[in-house]
C-alpha cells in the first residue's frame, strides 16, 4: 500500500475556501462555470501550490494591516490600481488604499465581480485594468 499525504486524497478538501463562495445559490457566479471551478481546484491539487498561493494573501494583509494600523506601509514606487469588487472579502475604503499604496493613481468601487473578479467578470476587470493604468501609456 502507497501512502498519500492527506492533503493530496481530497483536492476540494483543500482547496482555498473562497472558491466555494464563487457560487451563488448553488450556482456559478458571474461567467464562471462549475467546469472552471474544478480546472482550478484541479490545477491547485495537481501542483501542490495552494499553500504557495496563500503566501501573497498573508504578505497583503499584513502589509495593509501595518497601514491601517498607523504603522509605516512598506516602500511601494510602482503606481497602483485599485478596484473594490461588492463580493470581494474585505471593502476597502479609499483612505485605507492611499494609506497601504501611497503610489495610488486609480480608485474605483464597481457594482459586480467579487473575489475571483478575472474570472467571474473578465470583461469588466479589464476594462478596470486598462482604466487604472490608462495614463500610463
């Protein structure tokens, strides 16, 4: 008998639980599909790299909680975009951003998308995406 780490026998198991939230009413929201949703978990499972993906969330919060908090944010020169999704985990105000991103050169709060935004409203978070960096070009 082979043994397999637990954490590889059940992909869904251990998959990022927001992905689970990217149904609504036992649907997909936005242009996902329930296929997309188990290429996901499958690409995460077959990889081993949702302990990895997990690291840029630990890094983000921390680094907006030191802003927030009255703590120096972390030295950022790139300009920043940023967009708040209704279904997103955390509703950023404004003044929180300028805080974390003191490059802040794009705010904008949009009446659909959440979390997963690419991949439930591409359409919208690219057009998000090109406004943000527009003057940029």
């Amino acid at each position: 008998m082979t043994a397999i780490p637990t954490r590889l026998k059940r992909p869904a198991g251990r998959s990022p639980p927001k992905i689970a939230e990217a149904f609504l009413d036992g649907r997909p929201a936005g242009g996902l599909t329930r296929d997309h949703i188990v290429d996901d978990i499958t690409l995460y499972w077959l990889t081993n790299t949702a302990t990895s993906s997990a690291r840029l969330y630990w890094e983000n919060f921390r680094a907006t909680f030191a802003a927030t908090s009255g703590e120096k944010p972390p030295k950022l020169k790139l300009p920043v975009g940023f967009t708040v999704f209704p279904g997103e985990i955390v509703q950023t105000p404004r003044e929180w951003a300028k805080k974390a991103y003191p490059n802040l050169m794009y705010f904008n709060e949009v009446d659909r998308g959440g979390h997963f935004a690419a991949w439930e409203e591409p359409q919208l978070f690219s057009e998000e995406l090109r406004a943000a960096f527009r003057s940029l070009r």
